[in-house]
C-alpha cells in the first residue's frame, strides 16, 4: 500500500471515530477539530494529509517543527494549513515557535507571556493560546494547577498579542481519563465565567479521544492512529 493509500486510510477510520464519539456525546462532529501530530514524521506526510483535507497540525519540539514547518510550506505553495505547538515551551524558543505556531497549546506559567507576546509582535500576529493544566500531581509533566489557572489566565489575558482560548490537558498516565477530563471541563468552565471566549478544550489523543469528546474537548490531537507508531524516541 502506498503511503498516500495507508494515510487516506488511517483518515478514515479516525473519521469514523470521532463521528461516533461525537454521536455518542451528543455533540456536532464540527464542534471537534482534529489536530494531527505530525511529530517525527515527515513533511511529504503533512503534505499529504492536507490534501486529503486536513487542515491543523501539530508539533511538540521546535528544533523539529521549525523546519518542518517550512517544508510544508513549500510543498504546499503557501496553501494554508494551520500549526499547533503542543510541547513544553521555553523563553528561549518562543521566538521561533511565534514565526509558524497559530497556536501555542502549552502556556503553563507567567514567564512566557511576555517573551511569546513580544515573539509574537515581531512575528506581525497575534497567537491563539490555550493554558495547559495539569491533572496529576506530576509537576514534570507540565501544566498549571487548577488552582492557579484563574491567576495565570488574568495575566494571559492582558498579554497584547496573544489571544487566549481557552485550556489543554494531557491525561495522567494512570487512573480514568474520564475522571481528569471531568476535571478538566470543570477548569474550562470556571474559566470561561471571566474569559467567555475561551472557550476551547484541547483534550483526546490516540488512547483516550471518546472519553475527552464526551467530556467536551473541541480540540483532539492525534498522532498515532493518523500516522503509525512512532520509533521510540528522542531526547
Ligand atoms: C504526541 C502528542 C499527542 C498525540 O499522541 P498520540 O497518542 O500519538 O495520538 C498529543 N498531544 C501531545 C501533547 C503530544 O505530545
């Protein structure tokens, strides 16, 4: 099977999944946009997954996406398609990750406001960003607390070129995926009584997208079911 032919599949089939998770919710499949991961794999995959008519996606490391990016864009002749940065972000990098990110998925502390904002600035937009909260007690892993996230969602919102959205979250590596994305939907909503438009919910990967669309994630970020399993990987 080609390459093409093995994505188209695997594109399919998500479809399908995600159609029905929506059903099951009781939710509009529209409401549910489909973020593909793109990490590790190549350019010519993106290229082809947006002509197959996917239109978001995803990086973790800018040392991988900044080129990566590029190349799309390339391929593509400046055909859109839109970047989310879903890794943990640095100062330092912001910079490179405001030249191609519409949307930062991990702003998890103050620090970064500033230096995304002027990155931001310099780079002639505005960036769409999403507050990643954590759900564990794990602070290795990323993410403000609940706690915290009315403090730094004020100060988020006050940042002149970024916009805030709303929250992401990665599920614990173990107990139910349903119970922290309850948790999450219940940020998402304290959230949005003093922001109303953020409104987004970034949440469901591979493992775990029925019970994040039930709970009510509008963003689901897949990368293995789109594109295979990654080699076990890298620093
Ligand atoms: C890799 C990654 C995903 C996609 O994970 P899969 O299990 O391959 O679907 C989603 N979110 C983040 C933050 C990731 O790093």
């Amino acid at each position: 099977m080609s390459r093409r032919a093995e994505l188209a599949a695997n594109l399919a089939a998500l479809d399908r999944r995600l159609a029905a998770a929506c059903a099951l919710a009781g939710r509009d499949r529209a409401a549910v946009t489909l973020v593909a991961v793109s990490k590790t794999w190549p350019a010519t995959d993106v290229a082809t997954l947006a002509g197959l008519g996917v239109r978001d996606f995803g990086e973790n490391r800018d040392q991988e996406a900044a080129p990566k990016t590029a190349a799309v864009a390339e391929l593509l002749g400046g055909r859109a398609v839109r970047w989310h940065f879903v890794g943990q972000l640095q100062t330092n990098k912001c910079r490179s990750v405001a030249r191609y990110a519409d949307v930062v998925h991990s702003v998890d502390r103050q620090r970064l406001l500033p230096a995304l904002s002027a990155a931001a600035a310099r780079a002639g937009r505005t960036v769409d960003i999403l507050i990643q909260v954590r759900l564990d007690d794990d602070p290795a892993r990323g993410g403000v607390s609940p706690a915290d996230l009315p403090r730094l969602a004020d100060a988020a919102a006050h940042a002149e070129h970024l916009r805030l959205r709303g929250v992401m979250a990665v599920a614990p590596l173990d107990g139910d995926p349903a119970a922290a994305f309850a948790d999450l939907a219940a940020a998402a909503e304290r959230l949005r009584r003093t922001h109303p438009d953020a409104d987004w919910i970034s949440a469901g990967m591979t493992g775990d997208l029925e019970p994040a669309i039930a709970a009510g994630s509008t963003h689901v970020r897949v990368g293995t079911a789109l594109f295979g399993g990654r080699p076990p990987v890298v620093g």
